[in-house]
C-alpha cells in the first residue's frame, strides 16, 4: 500500500519544474517532485549555464591574444584556473539552492532528494517510501555515454560533468568526439592554454551542422588545436597520470597520443533505464528513449514524459518548450496542444560561434525542397569590419517562388544572437523573408549582417 498518493509526480529537477509549478500553484494540485541532485537540472548543473560562464573565459583569453590586430600590445601574466571554476560553480551551486529554498513556500509540493524508482504502472519507491501518483510526469534527462571502446572502462578519464569541475588544469588533453561538446570544451581549455587533441571518426566537426559551415568550423578550429579526422580510437590505456589513446586513420595507419586528461564525448543516453521504466508499460524506442505522442502522452494514460530523456529537442530550450505544452495539457477539460517543433533553434558556443535554425542546405535536398541559398560575410558590414572578422558568414536556404525562409545557419561572432531575429520571423511571420528585409536595421550594427542577403 502507497504511504502517499499525489495528483501529480514530476521525476527530474530540470525542466519539470516549470510543470510542477503550475500545478502546485495555479491548479492547487498536491505534488510529488523527486530529483536524486541538486535542483535545476543538466542545464544548470552540470551543462549550459557553468560552461558558458567558463567559454566567455576563454572569449577574454583570445580577445586578449589576438589585440594586436587592434594596435593594442597586451598579454597575459597569469590565468587562475581554480578562481575561474570557482567562479562558475559557486554560481551554480548558489542558485540550485536557490530552488531548493524556493520550495519550502508551498505546502502543496513534496521533495524527495534521492533515486526513484518505478515498482508499478504509476507506482514508485523514494527513500524507502512507497508513493503513487494520478498523473506522472517523467522528466530525468540523460547522462553521458561512453562507447565500448577496448580498456576504456580501466581507465580514469572525464565526461563533460567532470570536465566543469576541475580544480586543477590539464597540460594537455585527449577529446574523443568532434561534436559540441568536444568543441566547446576544447575550446574553453584551449584557449586556458592546455594543448588539445581532437579524435573524430567523421570527415568534420560538428557534422550536424549545414555542411559549409561545418566546413569552415573545422578549417578554423583546426588552426588551433591538434584536430585527427577520419580516426578510429582502437584502444585505451593508462601509465600513470599519462592517458594513452591508440588511434588508426582511414588507410590503417595507427598511432599512439598521450596526454594528462581524457575527456570521451561521443553523445548522451537516456536515463529511462535507471528509472526501471519497464515497470510501467511506458514503451522506449531502440535508443533507450521514451516514446511520446505530439501532446508528449506516453502509451500508458496518464504518464507524460519531456526533455532529453525522449530525445526530440535535445536543448533546455527545447525542453522548456514542451514543458508549456505538458502543464497545459494535464489541465482538467483542456483542448490539448501539439508541440510544435518546427522552428527549434540551436547554438554552439565554441571559436567560432555557431547558431541555426530549420532545414540544412542537404536537408532541403533530401526533401526535394526548391530552394536557394542566399549568404553574406561578415567582413562585408560595416561592424564586421570594425571586428576585423574574416571568416564569419550567414546562409539563407530561402524558397524563391514563396520568399520564405526554410533555415539559416551563422557562423561568427554572436552568431546565437543574431539568430533570433530570423528564429522570430519563422515563428511570428510565417518564414516570410521580407519580415527581416523591410525592416529598419540600424547601422552599422551586426544586425544589420542579417538584412543584406535578402
């Protein structure tokens, strides 16, 4: 028998904290919230808001290193490593606690600080406590992954949730992964001055992107850190504090690296598994991700799920997106609402900075969109001048006979600024290019980078 049943379960302190808030305090529901960490989720704990604090770091180092372009002879004396991370995870820290705090104001939520665990359809065991809910809301993201590479499970090496709370900096440093995690911590130590070696089967870092700027990423964050392309990591090993990472290229030609630190980003896995999701009858795909319907409804009534952990918008602001729609369609005689995911966003934070929004220029092909590519660089406006950036550029995939806007892809600095001028005329004005064309930009901002290819 339960020791207590809620009207609303919320398992994940990240995003799901949005639904249980409307719960708790507009519809006046008793609500159960568990989270085995601190509250705020990956984003705030353990991904976006620490490491961008570190990444805008590294932004001051290379503005620094790179000043003479502006007639200024400037250098660095000394980089204090542990006040850096220190800065970025007191904040942290504070602020989980924070919202920890904030939920001793409302009698109508219960926080169950540990592990939860399904033992039944809606049914779960917390602390030695068994509790059931009327709705369930399972929002417990994912965790690093580590791909079954021989020695690696012998071998002391860092995810991203380690890699944000070094007190000591590596001298050197193995990534295994060329995605955004690999490029945005690469550049963060990079440019702290460890020396970076970059391992990535594929032909290109950051692969999902439009694949010109793909190109140009690689091209330039290749000129500062040791990139290997088309690599095959064949075994791991370690000698002391010395990492030892094997690698064979494409024609079969094998060498050994050797670094302070080994930091394995190859991706994410759902936690479902750890939630003993099977429990319930809630079906998951191949990936280990809950499946859910445009309303995020799993298959067992009354279970809902959102976030990472079902892998649709893989982004905070993805997750809070769908955390609008959940909390509205839990409500009692709501009409329930798609989510509507067709202008999501996304950013990478690296050197360069990269942002983009709808289709890739090959998306559009493999959809047999008609459709044209409109660019323009940088150095081209007036600001990008004054920048002396060479190398940033915006690409339009527009449809000629509509005039509308199918994606746009940014590479350059503010790059997930800029973007959102074209993320609002997709979502408020129908993609309708002459949202951004006619409209007065302000010279010579960087905005006005933006204007010009329309």
């Amino acid at each position: 028998m339960a020791d207590t049943h809620y009207d609303l379960i919320v398992i994940g302190g990240g995003s799901g904290l949005r639904v249980m808030s409307h719960a708790a305090h507009e519809y006046g529901w008793k609500v159960a919230l568990i989270e085995e960490g601190p509250l705020g989720g990956t984003c705030l704990n353990r991904g976006c808001i620490p490491s961008k604090i570190l990444i805008h770091t590294a932004d001051i180092v290379e503005e620094i290193k790179n000043a003479a372009r502006f007639g200024i002879d400037a250098k660095i004396e000394r980089i204090d490593f542990s006040a850096i991370m220190a800065r970025a995870n007191s904040f942290v820290d504070e602020e989980a606690r924070k919202i920890k705090e904030g939920l001793r104001d409302n009698k109508n939520i219960d926080f169950y600080n540990t592990r939860a665990e399904f033992t039944g359809n809606k049914t779960l065991t917390v602390g030695g406590k068994t509790i059931t809910g009327e709705r369930i809301l399972i929002a417990a993201g994912t965790r690093p992954t580590a791909p079954p590479i021989p020695g690696l499970s012998g071998v002391r090496y860092l995810t991203s949730t380690e890699a944000l709370r070094l007190t000591t900096q590596p001298k050197s440093m193995i990534l295994i992964g060329g995605g955004y995690i690999a490029t945005e911590l690469g550049h963060f130590y990079g440019a702290l001055g460890t020396e970076i070696t970059i391992v990535e089967m594929g032909g290109l870092l950051v692969p999902r992107e439009d694949k010109d700027i793909a190109e140009i990423f690689t091209k330039l964050f290749s000129k500062k850190h040791t990139v290997l392309l088309g690599h095959k990591v064949l075994e791991v090993s370690e000698e002391g504090e010395v990492k030892k990472v094997l690698v064979e290229d494409a024609a079969g030609a094998k060498k050994e690296l050797r670094a302070e630190a080994l930091l394995v980003a190859v991706g994410r896995r759902s936690n479902a598994d750890i939630l003993k999701i099977e429990n319930t009858g809630v079906k998951v795909n191949k990936g280990g991700y809950i499946e859910v319907n445009e309303f995020m409804e799993t298959n067992v009534p009354g279970i809902w799920a959102l976030g990472d952990i079902v892998g649709k918008a893989p982004f905070k602001h993805g997750a809070n997106h769908e955390a609008t729609y959940v909390a509205w369609n839990m409500k009692e005689g709501a009409k329930k609402r798609a989510v509507d995911y067709s202008v999501m966003p996304h950013a990478i934070f690296s050197s360069p900075q990269v942002a983009g929004v709808g289709f890739t220029e090959q998306e559009a092909q493999e959809r047999g969109l008609s459709y044209e590519v409109r660019r323009h660089e940088y150095k081209r406006t007036g600001m990008g001048k004054a920048l002396e950036e060479t190398d940033g550029f915006v690409k339009y995939i527009v449809d000629p006979q509509e005039d509308i806007i199918l994606g746009c892809h940014i590479l350059g600095p503010q790059a997930s600024v800029l973007i959102h001028e074209v993320i609002v005329a997709m979502s408020a004005a129908g993609g309708r290019a002459s949202a951004i064309r006619d409209a007065i930009h302000i010279h010579p901002a960087l905005s006005e980078l933006m204007e010009r290819p329309l």
